[in-house]
C-alpha cells in the first residue's frame, strides 16, 4: 500500500471515461492530480469537481511538440498514467485509413511519447511511477478490430519492455488490461460485450494495481482469464472461438 497524500499524477486522457473516474479516486486518497487531454471545458469542469489539489494542462498527444510543452509546464510529478484512447469497430473488409492511423497514433504512439517525456527524469532520480492501459485485446488479433487492438498490443509489448529494464530500479512500471467499460467509445459497438463494466468501477480495479506492486492486472477476472487462456490455443481452436 502506497502513500498517496501530497504525490502528483498526470494522467493523460482524463476528460471522459476511465480517466476521469481515475482522477476522482487519486483525488479522494489525497494525491495531487494534473489531468490532461484536448478538452479545456472538459478538463475545467472535472478540475472543479475534484475533492483534492487539482489542474489541468491541454495536450495533444498525436503532435509530439505538445506533449513536450505540456511536461513541461506540468514540472516534476510523481506518476504517470496513460488513458487516452481512440476506437472505432473496423474489419479489414472496411478498411478506413484515417481511422486506422488515429488509433496507432493516440493509442500507441502517444503513449510512446509521453513516456519519452517523463522517463529521463525519473531514471536520473531513480524514482517515479508509470501505468499505461492496455487492454484484454492485446493478447491475440481479434476480428472487426483493425487498428485497435494492434494499438493495444504494443502498448502491452512497450510496458514489459520497460518493465524488462527497469524492475530493478526505482521506478515503478505497470500495465492495465481492462475488458469492456461503458464510455463513448464502446458506445460504438452493436454487438454483446460481457461484463462490461462502469468506469467507476474499473478505476477502482486500476487503482488496486497502482497501491500494489505488481506489474500487470487483467480485469474482470473471469472474461480476462478468458483470453489468456485463448494465447495458448491452436490457432484452429482460437479462431473457430473468437473469431465469430
């Protein structure tokens, strides 16, 4: 269990959703919260909500001089949490370029640069905290989710990697890999989504591996185990079961 009181988050892509709920609950145990995304209105309105020392810094996390300029005026932090996302249902027979290229962009490219930004600074003071947020979907393709789920992998593959170098040291590295959460972007989806969950409770879920030191959590539990058991079928079996 971590001392929360006084520490300070940036989280990346809080004006909705997960990130949103996120910032709620650091807030209540009394960590200091820096939420970002493109939204000012949005950003505001959820800074005037927040129980705890809170502000908002705009970034744009697809142009790389942004997220520069907004670590920069952020300063030194304690943590930080990458929760932007972009999603749209895309089998390969529907093939969209630009949205294809906005999710690799948002989900994993920005991602990459946000960690470039904050980890030269926490190695040189061997101290410091990053969760990135995967997903259920980067454990094997899935169909109708061009873009995404790739997206989603290597922000799973970029997390071990530097997990890999950085165990050992005082930085502390972990990856989320939540199923289903009600938000905008599933409201994309006209298809079941088992166990999906409220973004209030996957913030709970994603705070419970932050006060933990462990390296990776996959929720809900049931529909998780689900996939990882699906990394290890015959393709013919993966397939014939996840591929409908």
């Amino acid at each position: 269990m971590s001392d929360w009181q006084g520490k300070r988050y940036w989280l990346i892509g809080a004006s909705e959703g997960l990130g949103r709920a996120l910032a709620h609950q650091l807030s209540k145990v009394g960590a200091e919260v820096i939420v970002s995304a493109r939204s000012e209105d949005r950003l505001k309105a959820l800074v005037d909500e927040l129980p705890g020392k809170a502000s908002f810094q705009t970034v744009d996390v697809s142009d790389i001089a942004s997220v520069k300029d907004a670590y920069a005026a952020v300063g030194k932090i304690d943590g930080m949490v990458y929760l932007a996302g972009a999603y749209w249902p895309m089998p390969a027979t529907e093939w969209d370029q630009d949205k294809a290229d906005t999710m690799a962009v948002v989900n994993y490219l920005g991602a990459q640069r946000c960690v470039g930004a904050v980890i030269g600074d926490m190695v040189a003071r061997d101290g410091g905290h990053i969760l990135l947020t995967s997903s259920l979907t980067a454990y094997r393709g899935l169909p109708g989710s061009i873009g995404y789920t790739a997206s989603k992998a290597a922000i799973l593959s970029l997390a071990e990697c530097l997990y890999a170098d950085l165990r050992k040291t005082g930085v502390k590295v972990q990856v989320a890999n939540p199923g289903f959460i009600k938000t905008r972007l599933t409201d994309k989806n006209d298809f079941n989504m088992p166990q999906i969950m409220e973004p209030e409770d996957a913030a709970r879920e994603m705070f419970e591996l932050m006060d933990s030191d462990n390296f990776k959590k996959t929720f809900p539990r049931a529909l998780g185990s689900l996939f990882r058991v699906g990394q290890f079928l015959p393709d013919a079996l993966y397939y014939r079961i996840f591929g409908r």
